[in-house]
C-alpha cells in the first residue's frame, strides 16, 4: 500500500552531557568530543505526499525561516534520489531555537527519516547518513538513532547504551550565535581527549545528581562571556539541582536530577514558576532510542 501521508511524527531534542574541542582542521572546522542523549521534549512534524514535486512548509507554531532545515533536508533528499514526488511539511516547533538542543537539526533527519519512507525510496540507514552529514554537525546523531560518543566534526558516531536519566531544562530568552562562540578567540580549543570507557566508568557509578558532572563544555565559558543569561540560567538550575551545564553552544543549560525527587515528580511541578519572564523551563526524560530509529532499519 502506498502512504499518502505521515501525522505526528516527532522531532527529539538533545542533550550534550559534556563537549569538549580538541583540535581544529585545516579547513576552520573544529574537532570534538561529546556525548549527545535524545529527549522526551520534541516538535512534531506531519507529511504529506505531493505529486506535482512541489515541498512546502507550513508552520503550525511560530514562523521559520523559508529556508531552514527541514526544508534543505527535503530539497536535498529529493534531487539525490530523483523523485519526482514532492510533499507538503507542517511543523509544530516545540524545541525552542537557538538554545544548544539540536532542534533544526532534528527536524532535518526527521524530514529524512520520513520522506524516505513516505517517497517509497527504502535507502537504507547508511545512505541516509551521507546526506545528513551534509546538512550539518548534528543531523547525522539523530538519523542514527541512539544515544552516542560522538567525535570528529560531528559525523564520527559511537552508539552507546546509558541508564535512564531526568533533566530539568532552562532556555533564558537570550539566544547564542554558533559562530560567533566557535569563532570567539576565548574559546579553548586543545582540550585533552578522552576515552569513552572513562565516561561509561563514571556514569556507571551512579552517584547520583548531584555529584559533578563528567567533564566540561568548553563553549560554555565562551557563550557565557557573550550572554549573561547563560551563567543566570546555570546559577538558577545550579542552586536547585546541584551541577547545572549548558548545552551544545547554548543557550539552553540542564540539570540531572533524582528519580526520587518528590518536589519535581510530575510534569506539573510548579519549579519552574519562578523563572523569569521569557525563560522556558521543561521536565525531561533520556530517550533509549530515537522514536523513529526502526524507520531505516
């Protein structure tokens, strides 16, 4: 039978738990360590098929850019394999932008993900893969599916298996330009690498959340210096939950928390009543596995 249309597929943010930068290639890219986990907080994306090979975007929430990812992902994707199908692309942003989550770019492999199964192209995993790894650092971790090490410029992907985790999230109002924290002078860019059995090591010791966290952001200093938001939101998450880290370049920051903290037990919890105007707090959980990820299998 085949699929006319796709509703409420979703989008997985991420979290980075630590990011170091530990060299710099000759092209400006920057070299990388991190470990990146997917979240219960997502957009959700609904697809339909067109036959006149037209793709267009209809924003359900607030206003994209005409160009934004999931877009380049569909436009990409359709002149590679040549069909001669086109699709129209509503999507409900939930993950908020410029906050270090990942959410373009997931909406970038979700598109991928769904128009592969959507065309009737069945490219396998892998083939997904190198296009996604055109469109930017991040997209390759979501079409891949699993929590990972990952090292290069964001294309060298570790599968790893993680214990459930809680967060709490704080997105300040302010936003970080990328560019501007990896083009910054301040930031450091030899930091030590490390190896992946030290960081299982220590998440396997289960100390609890408020033990420090693995590692370091190397942005975050960085990000800091250029939006003071970032180092309120870290305080302010900091002062509730103990260790509280920024996220890929921010400006969103996180906090493991307990499963037996009583005071943040549901989604309703009222911690986050107190944020300031414009800062978006959210509950999350660890996701095992990207909810797409049998998509490509």
């Amino acid at each position: 039978m085949t699929l006319k249309a796709l509703y409420e597929v979703p989008a997985p943010a991420k979290l980075n738990l630590f990011l170091h930068v530990v060299g710099r290639r000759d092209d400006g890219y920057h070299l990388l360590q991190s470990v990146f986990v997917p979240i219960d907080w997502a957009d959700t994306l609904h697809f339909e098929r067109r036959g006149d090979g037209r793709l267009q975007r209809h924003d359900l929430g607030p206003t994209l850019p005409a160009d934004d990812l999931s877009v380049r992902a569909a436009t990409l994707l359709q002149r590679e394999s040549g069909t001669p199908l086109g699709a129209d692309i509503h999507v409900l942003k939930r993950v908020p932008w410029g906050a270090g989550l990942g959410g373009g770019s997931s909406d970038a492999a979700t598109t991928l993900l769904a128009l592969n199964r959507l065309w009737g192209l069945r490219w396998p995993r892998s083939r997904l893969l190198e296009l996604a790894t055109r469109l930017g650092a991040d997209v390759p971790f979501f079409v891949a599916g699993t929590p990972a090490f990952v090292e290069g410029i964001g294309e060298r992907l570790t599968p790893i298996e993680l214990p459930p985790m809680r967060f709490a999230v704080v997105k300040p109002a302010a936003s970080v330009s990328t560019p501007a924290v990896f083009g910054d002078p301040r930031l450091t860019r030899d930091t030590a690498p490390v190896i992946l059995a030290g960081f299982l090591a220590d998440i396997a010791r289960d100390r609890g959340a408020t033990s420090e966290l693995f590692g370091r952001n190397d942005l975050e200093p960085v990000a800091e210096a250029l939006c003071a938001e970032v180092g309120q939101a870290r305080q302010w998450l900091a002062a509730r939950f103990g260790p509280a880290r920024m996220s890929g370049s921010g400006s969103a920051v996180f906090a493991r928390i307990d499963e037996g903290d009583s005071s943040v037990a549901t989604p309703g919890s009222e911690v986050f009543d107190t944020l300031p105007p414009g800062w978006t707090g959210r509950l999350t959980r660890s996701l095992p596995v990207h909810p797409l990820a049998h998509w490509a299998d």
